[in-house]
C-alpha cells in the first residue's frame, strides 16, 4: 500500500475515480500473486505475452476457464453489485481467461459507462486481444459491426462491443495505434 501510494503521488494521479480503484484492485492482485506463487502458476494471473523476437512478435497464452457454476456464480456476485469498483475488483479475482472475459461482458453484468472503467482497468494487450475478438473489419472497425457479424450476436454482445470501440476511440492516438496494430496482427494470425 505505500508503495502504491510512492506510485500515485510520483506518477500525480488526480483523479479519485483511478485512486480508489489501484487502492482497490492493489488487495485482490497481491493475494493472486501470493497463491499462484505459493503453487507456482504465476502464468495463470491473467495472461502471459511472451515476446519471442526483437519485432515485437508475441505468444498469448489464456488462463484456465471457468466451469459453467463458477461462471454463473461471479456473473451474479457483479450483477449485484452497485458500485463499478467492487465489479472490477471481481472480474480480477475470478475471471483468468479472456474468453471468460468476454462471455462476462455479454452476460448483461455491466452498463453503459461501466464498460469504459473496466476497459481502463486493462492494459493495452487483453484490450487489443478483445478488439481482435469482435471481428470487425479491421480496417474500419472504428465505424461499427458489419450487417453479416451483427446478426449472430446479442443485444448484450453488441453493446459491450460498442463500448470497446468507444473506449479505443477515446484514448490518445499513439495507444490507440499500439491496440489497434496488436489486434491486427492477432487477426492475421488467426483470421
């Protein structure tokens, strides 16, 4: 905690909305860390990028899923919850693989700018891997779904994907560009 606390103050985080949740989310990432540790799987944290050549070319590896109880246990425990923060919180300690992420995403857990903060809770691989996910014309995916993708995907679905999309568009343009190039590369490798 007072190491988070060095990294506030050096790094002059304002906002109040970021603090409560690295205070937060500090809690739950250290007792992962100290139970994959305990039973070496660290690699199952969340996700693994290894860079395999100096071009930046990289290795994704997802975590273990969730059986169908546990699944329907946490998206219930972030349904009732009223406060985006502790939904956060439970995304980080249960969900280890992105394919949970997603399936979370459309399981109408979270609304309209919740989206936004949990999409800030992420670094720029696990959302340029969801970018990958909602198989949009890479090219254009900033001007939505095409009609032959959005007809096979749910209200909740398209709505989660959306907000992605307004999240990519929000952040500034050399992170956007880094996202943007991530998720065309994961493309091409599995088209």
């Amino acid at each position: 905690m007072e190491a988070v606390g060095k990294v506030i103050k050096e790094l002059d985080i304002d906002s109040e909305f970021f603090r409560q949740y690295i205070f937060k989310a500090v809690d739950v990432i250290t007792c992962r860390i100290i139970k994959l540790l305990e039973i070496n799987k660290i690699s199952e944290i969340f996700i693994v990028l290894k860079e395999e050549e100096a071009d930046s070319s990289f290795h994704f590896e997802d975590g273990k899923m969730m059986d169908d109880e546990l699944f329907r246990r946490v998206t219930q425990d972030i349904r009732e919850c009223n406060n985006v923060f502790d939904k956060i919180a439970i995304v980080l300690k249960e969900v280890h693989s992105l394919s949970d992420l997603a399936d979370v995403f459309g399981a109408d857990c979270f609304y309209n700018n919740e989206y936004i903060d949990v999409f800030s809770a992420f670094e720029d691989f696990p959302i340029s891997i969801l970018l990958s996910r909602i198989k949009t014309n890479k090219a254009e995916y900033s001007e939505g779904f095409n009609n032959s993708d959005e007809m096979h995907l749910s209200e909740s679905e398209k709505e989660w994907q959306n907000y992605l999309i307004r999240y990519i568009e929000s952040i500034d343009a050399s992170r956007k560009e880094r996202i943007v190039k991530m998720a065309e590369k994961l493309i091409e490798r599995n088209p």
